[in-house]
C-alpha cells in the first residue's frame, strides 16, 4: 500500500486519540464526584436540609463521593469511614469557620420578601404622591438588601423573592419561592399606614397562630428593643404570606410611612442596618435554640 494512506491513517488516529482524550478530559472535570474535605470536619444530616437531623460526621482529608443532590444540598459519601449523610452544599465551599462562629444558621436557607413593587407602591408617606422616596417598596427592598447583607455573613443561604423593582402577582409566586428552595425561615418587610395621618407609630411583628412561627417572632421581636421607633410587640397578623406556608415565617411592620416622625427615621440608612443587624443576631440564636 502507499505510504500516503499510512500517513492518512496515522493522523486520523492520532486525531482520534486526541478527540477522545479531550472528552474524558472535560467528563471528568465535569462529572467528578470524588472529592476532599478541606476543612476539619462537617456534620451530616439525614435529609437535605436543616430540619434533618443530624447522622455522622465527616472528618478533614476524607475522600467524599457524591450521591446525589436535592435543594441545594449534597448527598455525600466517605468512601474512608463508609459514613454518608446530606451536607449544605454552600457549606462545603465557605468551610467551617463559619459553621464554629454562627453555629446552624451556616446551613440554613432563608427566604427574604420585600414587599410590594413594581405597579404596586404600597403604603405611601403623602397621599397621591408620585415620588419613589414616599413609596413603601422603595423601603421594604432597601431592609431585605441589607439584611440578606448580614445574614450572608453567617454563611447562611439567602433567597430574595424579588431583587428588583417588580411585582410578585398573585401571591402564591411568593409562597413558592420558600417551597421550591425548602427554606427554614421566611421574612416578609413591609411598613404600614393608618387611614388618620400621623396617628399610629412604631413597629409590629406578626405571624400566624397555629404554626411554628410564634417563637420566630418572639425573638426576631425581642431583638428590635434596641431600634428609635416604639415596639407594638408580637401579634397574629392574617396574611396570605403567612397563612400559605407551612414554614416559620414572619412578616414586620417596620414604621409607619404616614407618621412624619416615623418616616423621617424609615428613610434613614442606619435603621435599615440596625434592622438587619437585630434580625442576624436574633436568627443566630432561633437556629441554634431549634435544633434538631
Ligand atoms: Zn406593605
């Protein structure tokens, strides 16, 4: 035969080998599932999510197969101590630094609402205005932003229901939102008005009676004594965010917009960060005391 078709033979071979050696190349890359625990150790859960509870650790260096994945959380195999059980997966990247300082809000999910948006202002500050900086959702977003900020630095999963100006219309779009990520907790913001301007003041914390969400309350509430405005306490409020949901769940009245006295502290930037640094320290300590 020619050498000609050796050639050709040999080059096609060779692109052949290349071919099939840059497919194994990006598989494995892409489908691994061994891997190393690079930090000193994690706890496992029996179902992928906090509310699981807890079935083995796993100790730094041990060689890990995933099993499976569901709701962010990984299904995790020590091929070394034959242990297996669901971690977060967020968890496996930020390490246990985390996990030592804040305990299990690191593995949490937590679902912020800010309320109303886009077509719908909600409460406004002076009627018929048209000015953004009177609406209520120019506020409730602000507060969400600035919380999911501090609950972020505990490692913990923060899903926000909007993070744009838009509405969220008919309500169960809300209420999916904590079912689809299989949240732990769900906070809705929002500020009032009173039909008599400037008659009613300060902030209330409401949930809905019958579910596991009073306690939430009590402490996210308890946590606020420290906020300028006057605290109207723990009540059962019958909000469709709240009644639809089967998870703990609260949603605060943070002022009200049509108070001057209130509105003049809603709109400013340390209320926000006082708000959001009550709530990381109040779900610190509701994660911890509700464990499993
Ligand atoms: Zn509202």
């Amino acid at each position: 035969m020619p050498s000609s078709f050796f050639k050709k033979m040999n080059s096609l071979l060779l692109a052949a080998f290349f071919i099939i050696a840059a497919i194994f190349f990006i598989y494995s890359i892409y489908f691994s599932n061994s891997t190393r625990l690079k930090f000193d150790q994690i706890t496992l859960r029996n179902g992928p999510g906090l509310t699981y509870s807890k079935n083995g650790i796993l100790k730094k260096n041990e060689r890990l197969e995933t099993i499976g994945k569901e709701n962010g959380w990984i299904h995790l195999k020590s091929q070394d101590s034959k242990t297996s059980g669901w971690a977060a997966s967020w968890i496996l990247k930020n390490g246990n630094k985390k996990i030592d300082k804040y305990g299990n809000i690191s593995q949490a999910t937590i679902v912020l609402d800010p309320g109303h948006g886009g077509s719908d202002p909600g409460s406004l500050a002076k009627a018929n205005s048209r000015d953004p900086k009177n609406f209520e959702k120019t506020y409730t977003i602000l507060t969400a932003k600035a919380t999911k900020k501090a609950l972020e630095s505990t490692g913990a999963r923060v899903i926000m229901t909007r993070d744009s100006d838009k509405l969220l219309w008919p309500l169960s779009k809300i209420t999916n939102i904590s079912k689809k990520y299989n949240a732990d907790a769900f906070i809705s913001f929002h500020f009032d008005n009173f039909e008599i301007q400037g008659v009613a003041n300060g902030f209330t914390t409401y949930y809905d009676n019958g579910k596991n969400s009073f306690q939430l309350a009590k402490t996210i509430n308890s946590s606020f004594n420290d906020l300028p405005l006057q605290n109207r306490g723990v009540e059962v409020g019958d909000y469709y965010v709240l009644r639809e949901t089967t998870l703990p769940s609260v949603l605060l009245e943070m002022g009200y917009m049509n108070n001057p006295d209130d509105f003049k502290i809603i709109r400013e930037k340390s209320y926000r960060k006082k708000i959001a640094a009550d709530l990381k320290t109040s779900l610190v300590n509701w994660f911890n005391e509700s464990d499993q």
